[in-house]
C-alpha cells in the first residue's frame, strides 16, 4: 500500500502548479482550467486519507468537490461566452470594467 | 513493489501535463493536456480503491467538462490569442506569491512528517468489505441526505444560471 504522504506530496505539487496557473495566464479559460487542477489536488486528498482510515467519507467529500468544479465550469463558462460577445476577449489583463 | 512503480508512472505523468496544462500557448492544446492529468488522477483512483470516484472521474470530468471546455474555446476565435503574450504583465510577481505557497506547504508538510506523523485508524472502523460503490451510495443516501439535496440544488441553480448568463438579451 502507498504510505499517505506520497499522496499528500503530489497533491501538494498539484496544487501549486494550478495556483502559478492561474496567477499568470492571460487566457481566463487556461485559468479555469487551473480552477480544475486545483480542485482535483484536493480530491486526491480527500480519497488519499479516506483510505488510510478506511472511511468512506472521504469519498463522498470528493463527490461533492466534482459536483461543485461541474457547477463552476458550467458557470465560468458561461460567464465567459456573454464576456466575449460584449468585449470581443477572453484576456483576463483586458477584462477591467470594476476597475477605476 | 508493483503498485509503486504504477504510482510513481500515474504521479509524474499527472504532475507533468499539468504543467503543460499551464505553459501551452494554443488553450486546445491545453485542454488535451487537462484531459490528461485527470486521466492519471482517475488512475491514482483506481489504485487507492475508489472504483466509484475512478468511473464519476472519467464519465463527469473527461467526458463532461472538457467536452464543455473544448466547446467554447471553440466558440470564442483564438486567432488573437494565440499570438499574444501567454503570461500577464506581473508574471514575475506571481511567480513570487506561488514560490511561497510552495514553501508553506513544503513547511507544513516538513513539520507534519517530523513532528507527529499521521495517525492510524481509530480502532472502531472496521474494513470495508462491501463493495466501493455500495459503500458510496449508502454513506450518500443515509449519512449525507441532505448535503445531496443542497448539491442537486446548486446544480440547478448553476444551471440556470449559465443559461441566463449566455443567453442574448432579447427586450
């Protein structure tokens, strides 16, 4: 059996790849994109410690997280097609209309 | 000894695309890219015995959202993107933030290992000898009855959300 922590390192990678991601693109659907690789580090917790106690809670937990990176998706994605229509972009730097 | 190799083969192929994920210039490449790592993590699934998470995985994840994703980068034209800059402005400053998230987490993760270690099992849980997906849907419909029902919520709320948000506006 894999110890845990091995688990916990890769999320811990993973995580930090998704957060560069979405700190330093442009493009904002290569950013939700990262949303995703962050939400599926997370996962890998969840199911990584719901195996090392035998629980299936855990589990259930991760079920929820898809349930909301779905939902999300669905959301940003549409966020992003009247974005476009309106500004003719999907450059996060050109998306500024709440700043002054 | 076998089960390791497998997992070092799933992790590194998982942790690799992802960066391609974040470094591509063309967003389809990195949607194939995406399709990848979540490809290995339902693998990683598979190997920790969460075969109903490994099928939702693939069915919801690689089938659903990247079908989604694909849909509307094709959608929206490229063209303009592809030639500009990948990475904004600030980038170096991002960087910066990044690196220390990774070293909190390196930091936690030190003092986790050396300081207490994790704890066993509470003695009280017995194995699971029922089968994964029984086990998942009980704990859904018994224990978590309600978190379900909020979740089909939500669900309905994003989806008339989205629909609201990408429609035209007619007067």
């Amino acid at each position: 059996m894999i110890p845990p922590e091995y688990y916990v390192y890769l999320a811990a990678g993973l995580f930090t790849v998704g957060v560069i991601g979405v700190l330093t693109r442009r493009n904002v659907i290569v950013i939700l994109m990262s949303v995703e690789l962050i939400l599926n580090a997370v996962n890998i917790n969840l199911v990584a410690f719901s195996q090392w106690f035998q629980s299936v809670n855990g589990q259930v937990f991760a079920i929820f997280v898809i349930t909301d990176a779905a939902a999300e998706a669905a959301i940003g994605l549409g966020l992003m097609i009247a974005l476009f229509r309106n500004k003719e972009t999907v450059n996060a730097d050109e998306i500024d209309l709440l700043k002054w | 000894m076998i089960e390791q190799v497998g997992f070092f083969i799933l992790a590194a192929l998982a942790l690799v695309s992802a960066i391609l994920v974040i470094t591509r210039r063309n967003a389809v490449h990195s949607a194939i890219w995406l399709m990848v790592t979540l490809a290995s993590v339902s693998g990683l699934y598979l190997m920790m015995h969460a075969e109903f998470l490994f099928a939702v995985q693939v069915i919801l994840y690689v089938g659903g959202i990247m079908v989604l994703f694909l849909f509307v980068i094709m959608l929206v034209n490229l063209d303009v993107a592809v030639q500009q800059s990948r990475f904004e402005r600030h980038w170096a400053l991002a960087i910066a933030a990044s690196v220390l998230v990774a070293a909190e987490f390196g930091f936690a993760l030190y003092q986790g290992y050396h300081g207490h270690g994790l704890a066993l099992a509470p003695s009280g849980s017995a194995p699971l000898t029922e089968g994964n997906t029984q086990a998942v849907g009980t704990a859904l419909y018994q224990t978590y009855m309600l978190p379900v029902e909020i979740a089909s919520i939500l669900l309905l709320v994003a989806m008339v959300g989205a629909v609201i948000m990408a429609k035209k506006n007619v007067e």
